[in-house]
C-alpha cells in the first residue's frame, strides 16, 4: 500500500469548491498584495491566536526577522534558541545582525530546555525564541519566568504549532509575539509562500506593519528603512477558508497520532512522542526515534511508505554555522535525536489502514511479530 508523507491533494480536493471560490473573488477585485483578504485573515487569525494583532507577512523566516527588528534586535545582541530547528530561526537572527546562542533541547520533549536557558544569558542576550518543534509548545512559564526577571523579549516560532496550546493558551500568544509559516505543507498551509506574526503590543504590531511595507505607513512617506514582506491577497483568501477547518484538521492529525502511539506501544527500539501534561500537541510531525534510521527508512521506502527527517543535522553543525565553532558534542540531546528521527506519514486524512501498515513494516524492519489488530 502506498503510503505518502504527506497529501496535499487530499486536503485540496475536500476545500476544492470553496477555496477555488475565494481565490476568483481576488481576482475579481484585483486584490494581488495586501489588501483586503489579508487584513479579513489577519483579524480572523488574531482572534484564533488570542491575540490582538496579526501582521500577514511572506513567510515563517521573515516573520521571525521582522519580530526581531520590531524588538530592537540588532547587531552585537545575542539571541537564545535552540540546535534542533529549521534553519529559518537562527537565520532570522543572523540576518538581524545579531548571534544565535543555543541551549540544549529537554529529552523527552525534545523542546527548550528551561533548565539550561539561565546559563546561556549574558549581558548581550537581548531575546529567546523557544520553538514549538513539531506542533508542541516549549514548557513557556519557566522560559517567560527568566526571560521577563532578566529583561528579555520572548518570540515564540510556532512555525510548526498552528491550533497548539500550553496550559490552554494558544501558540504564539504568550511570549511578544508569535511567528507563523504557512509553508504549504503546514497544518495550515497557503497555496504559495506566507507566514504571519501575531502579538498583542500595539507598537510591535504598527513597527512590523511598516517594516513589512518599505517602513511606511502612509504612502510614500517613509519613516524606517523596511523590506517588501507583504502577504499576498490569494494566500490571505486561501488561508481564511483554511482557517475554519483547521481545527477539525488538527483533530486528525491528534487522532492519528493516537493510533500511531496504541499501535507502537511497547515495540522495542522506538520511541514516540509524548505529549507534556501542559501540552495540545497538533503533531504537524509525527517524529519517532529509532536508532538505525537509515535502515527503517530504506525499508519502509521499499514498501512505497514515505517518511522525512526533521532534521538530519542540528543547526549549530551545519556548513551555514561553522563559524559558530561549536562542535560535535556541543548539545549532546539535539544532536542524538537528529541522528534517530523519522517522521512518519502524518496529515489529517491519513487512515487508521495507512497507519497499521506503517506500523506493520516498521515491527517487521525491527524483528517484531505482526501488529495485533484490535
Ligand atoms: C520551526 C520553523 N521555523 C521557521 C520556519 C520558516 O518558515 P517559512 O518556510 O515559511 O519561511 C519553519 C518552516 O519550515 C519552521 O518549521
């Protein structure tokens, strides 16, 4: 049976009337950059964050960036995240001017360590941005607790956590502010490039609104030296039909997730995600660890079963941070289970069938008898 890592056609084929619908009304308006689709999905997005703002913007990388220089970030400052991370969060940094600094991940987590966040701080650290890696949030009240006794910002990358809550409270709406991609394969997706900020400081909120516009905020008067990172009105259209559904499509990946964890309970050599007690984990990744990986996954590929790894190398190890000089050995959790990842097929419309079949062939690579089928 094949199995794909991820069906964006699936998805597109049950919204296929209505978001054909919204997108021929931005056409009919010619409502291409910015706009008014975008602020309808800027104001709906605010409220499902709990926040008072969104900031629609073009992508996950440039809302990270924009928040940073929104806060002040700038050259000689120091920013704390962590290894195990899309390049995207640490690249926001750089290209602020400033250096990532970063703390190991907590084991079973797999998210900031607020253990280890005290000793990373010196008198040049300006902000943190835990990242809510997978679809759940970092443990937020301690990493809050420090960052506020000290003075710093806090920047949630919710990237990957769109619908997931910390002690109920939604993504993003905890630290000064919140940063979403909507990179198509998200649990809520564009059909193109988008991301958003969402904060609830009004003067964050108008400093990102004119940094995204070439600093302006009237026309052609331009007070700061900004960027182009308008969202554009097709993806603001796209993502208010999406946005509807993404609680029930949340619900399906969690759903899944629950099969995935009854049927590999117990299987020797994997270990599966937990969801902290603080958590709604919306698994945008359903990550296992297993030690020989490459060998799953070749195996599993044999069976036309697709998985991803996120991520192979933490960034602290990658070419782009050599200069960071900062070994092997360095964040000895991060870089265990970049080694062991495999994400397996997960998204909303997966089927319970898919998922003993995934499960099946993985008993089968690691020496297990057949998934008993309940
Ligand atoms: C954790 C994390 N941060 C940042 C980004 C960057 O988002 P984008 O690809 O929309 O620029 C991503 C997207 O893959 C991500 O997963």
């Amino acid at each position: 049976m094949k199995v794909p890592y991820l069906d964006l056609k699936a998805q597109y084929e049950s919204i296929r009337g209505e978001v054909g619908d919204a997108i021929q009304q931005v056409l009919d308006r010619t409502a291409f950059a910015g706009g008014p689709f975008v602020a309808q999905f800027e104001k709906e997005f605010a409220s499902f964050c709990g926040c008072s703002h969104a900031v629609g913007v073009g992508s996950g990388t440039e809302a990270l960036w924009l928040s940073l220089l929104g806060l002040g970030i700038g050259p000689g400052d120091e920013v704390i995240t962590v290894p195990n991370t899309f390049i995207a969060t640490a690249e926001a940094i750089s290209f602020c001017g400033a250096r990532p600094i970063f703390v190991d991940v907590g084991e079973a987590t797999w998210t900031m360590d607020p253990q280890r966040l005290e000793a990373a701080i010196t008198p040049r650290t300006k902000a943190v941005i835990p990242v809510h890696l997978f679809g759940q949030t970092a443990d937020m009240d301690p990493i809050l607790e420090i960052a506020r006794a000290r003075g710093l910002s806090v920047i949630e990358d919710a990237c990957q956590a769109h619908g997931a809550e910390y002690k109920g409270k939604p993504a993003g709406s905890m630290g000064d502010a919140g940063c979403f991609s909507f990179y198509p394969g998200k649990n809520l997706g564009a059909y193109g490039e988008a991301g958003a900020v969402v904060t609830s400081n009004e003067g964050l909120d108008r400093k990102i609104r004119m940094l995204r516009d070439h600093g302006q905020a009237k026309k052609y008067y331009h007070s700061l030296i900004g960027w182009n990172a308008r969202m554009d009105g097709i993806q603001g259209a796209v993502l208010s039909v999406k946005l509807k559904h993404l609680p029930a499509w949340n619900e399906g990946r969690r759903r899944n997730a629950a099969i995935y964890d009854e049927l590999l309970k117990g299987v020797k050599g994997v270990t599966t995600p937990k969801q902290a007690g603080y958590s709604k984990h919306v698994y945008h990744i359903y990550a296992i660890r297993v030690a020989d990986r490459d060998r799953l996954i070749a195996s599993l590929a044999e069976k036309d079963i697709q998985c991803g790894i996120h991520y192979p190398i933490p960034v602290h190890l990658l070419d782009a941070y050599k200069s960071l000089n900062l070994g092997t050995g360095s964040f000895p959790v991060a870089e265990k289970s970049a080694a062991e990842f495999v994400s397996l097929p997960m998204f909303p419309e997966l089927s319970g069938e898919q998922i003993e079949w995934v499960v099946g062939e993985i008993r089968r690579n690691l020496g297990h008898s057949a998934v008993p089928i309940s």
